[in-house]
C-alpha cells in the first residue's frame, strides 16, 4: 500500500493490522495515535478517501519539496557519526529528485539533541543541482554552522525550491562540468542499487559504522512529497 514501508508496516502488524480491509475498520484516532498524521492519511486511503484536487489527464502533482529523516540507533557524537548519517539522506533524498527530474536551490536540515530540541535550518545551493556531493556539503556546513550543544538523535534533510531539470540555466563555467560528472557518477550508483540491492555499493565511511550505516532510506523511510498530508481535516 502507498505509504506503507517496512517500519510501518511492522507497526500495523503488531496491532493485528494486516491488511488494507484491517485499516479500514481501525478507529482512525487509534491510527493517529499511534502513527500520527501518517495513520489519518492511511486510513484514508483505506477507506477509497481522497480529497486531493482532480487533475487532468497527465498532469503533474505539486511537489514543494523532498525529503527524508531517520532517528538513529544511538546518539551522534563525532563528525564522523554526523557525515554517515548525512549521506545516507542525501543520497535517498538525491536519488528520489533523479526519479522525479528536479534539482534544487535549497537544502534543509533537521536537527533534534539526545533532549528532543529541535531545529530547522537552511541554505542556498551554489548553483541548483541533485548531486548527493552538493547536497552532503551544503548539509554538513549548515550542521557545523548550528551544531547543537548535546548529542545528536535524529536528523532530517530536505531538497527545496525544485524545478525540473531541463528548465535551468546551466553555468557555462567548469562547475557545470563537474556537476555533469558527478550527476553521471550518482545515476550509475543508482543502477547498480536498483540491480543489486542498496548495499551493494557504499562509501567507505559507510563502513566505519556498520550500525550506523545499516539503513536503507528508501524502502525503510517513506519519503513524503508535500501534497496530500495537508489536506486532512475532521
């Protein structure tokens, strides 16, 4: 079911929520409880509700933005910790911008502390792209800009302010060289991944943490395009 990745799954099942009729029947506040507005929107889609707007045929879904989060199995302490975890999301959120032909001219962090703080902060991208290399760096910076005092629990990072690849106007300088490889360089990874699994390609920092790097964020983390969420109400 759309929505529904594997921890969510796993969530449902520890319910005796096991298929799509199961969520129909679910009291939806039970479903907000325990999954938020995610649980709303799943019993929703459950139930045959859609109060999206009608589209032409072909059109095209506004999306503002792209993004993924994960909270991590122990705190974040070093540099090192922080990139991990910041590669892992900027190569989803860089992947699904690929699937989508956007680049972006923002990049957006989310930062929560072992004390449940949290921040958001965000940045221009020198020249608008999906390159996990431009994402990670403008990510990193805006982390040690507004490192937290405490250790780190979770992190977020989001591509804002899309647009469709074609229509950008590229720098006739050799940045737009090294963007053209690094974008060939990001597509090849993704279809050794789409082939093989996504482990079966990683950075060698990945393997400085195994327990850190052992996330999938595109099958275990649903990335939610902003649109439909919006549009719950009772």
């Amino acid at each position: 079911m759309l929505y529904v990745g594997k921890a969510t799954h796993q969530k449902l099942r520890k319910y005796g929520i096991r298929t799509i009729g199961d969520l129909a029947l679910t009291d939806v506040r039970f479903l907000e409880q325990i999954l938020g507005k995610n649980g709303v929107m799943l019993w929703q889609f459950a139930n045959g509700l859609d109060q999206s707007p009608v589209s032409n045929i072909g059109a095209k879904s506004m999306i503002k933005s792209i993004g993924n989060s994960t909270t991590t199995p122990r705190d974040l302490v070093t540099d090192e910790d922080i990139k991990i975890i910041l590669y892992v999301l900027c190569e989803s959120v860089s992947a699904r911008m690929r699937e989508y032909d956007f680049v972006c001219r923002t990049v957006q962090i989310g930062i929560r502390d072992q004390e449940l703080h949290f921040y958001e902060r965000q940045g221009a991208m020198t020249y608008p792209n999906r390159t996990v290399k431009d994402l990670f760096d403008q990510s990193f910076f805006l982390f040690k800009l507004h490192r937290p005092e405490k250790p780190v629990r979770s992190l977020s990072v989001r591509a804002c302010q899309l647009s469709v690849m074609g229509n950008e106007q590229l720098s006739l300088f050799p940045e737009e060289f090294k963007l053209q490889k690094l974008e060939q360089l990001d597509r090849a990874i993704d279809k050794l991944r789409e082939r093989y699994g996504h482990f079966s390609i990683q950075r060698g920092i990945m393997l400085t943490d195994p327990e850190l790097s052992n996330l999938d964020p595109k099958h275990d983390h649903i990335i939610h395009p902003v649109r439909f969420i919006a549009n719950i109400n009772f």
